[in-house]
C-alpha cells in the first residue's frame, strides 16, 4: 500500500508540482488549499507525511502545527514546513515549533524526493 502524503498548500501550481513529483514516485497524495482543510483532513486520513505551507489563508502553518502537537492522536505525525521563507534562523523557528524538517520553495526536485524518503522510509 503506498505511502499517504497530505499536501497543505494554496498555490495550485506547488500543489501541481508535488502531486506529480509524489504520485512519479509511488506516493498517494491528498491535497488542502488551507490550513484549515488540512487540519480536518489530517485527522480523518492520518497520513504518513503532511507537507505544510506556512503563510496561507484561513490558518497558517504555525498555527496548524501547533493545533496538530497538541492533539494525542495527531501529535506524532510527520510534518514538514514548505516555504519561500529563506532568512538565517527561519528553518530554526520552523524545527522549535514542532515541524519534523524545513523545505524553501521553489522547491528543489531532487532534494525534495530524497527529504520525503528519508522522513518515511518504504
């Protein structure tokens, strides 16, 4: 059964580019345009993997992090933040607000796949 990854994000062209980069690499992917929809959806699917935005509508991705840590059956999920945000110290703020790793945008192909396989190994 493949891997489950739950992309939370309100561009449709980054959700384009990762649905294909996943679904290339045998992932099965779900897909949110807001922080909202994604913290719904993360508890009715339990991915394996959500790849969060952080500056979107509705909800952010720091508010959705910390909704997700501090709900028992939610807490352990693999989360990483995807950002244009590339500042000394942003990736930092990211890994003490509980995301499991950091990606900036535009997102590199190649490191992209090897990150999400090394978050959840097959």
């Amino acid at each position: 059964m493949p891997k489950k990854i739950l992309v939370v994000e309100d561009n449709e062209q980054n959700r384009i580019l990762m649905r294909q980069i996943l679904t290339h690499h045998g992932y099965e992917v779900l897909e949110a345009v807001d922080g909202a929809a994604g913290l719904k959806m993360a508890g009715e699917h339990m991915p394996d993997l959500i790849l969060l935005d952080l500056q979107m509508p509705v909800m952010g991705g720091f508010t959705v992090i910390r909704e997700l840590r501090k709900t028992p059956e939610l807490s352990k999920l693999k989360v990483v933040a995807v950002t244009s945000f590339a500042m000394k110290g942003d990736r930092e703020k990211a890994l003490e607000a509980g995301f499991d790793d950091y990606v900036t945008k535009p997102i590199d192909t190649r490191k992209f796949v090897e990150l999400v396989k090394n978050i959840i190994p097959r």
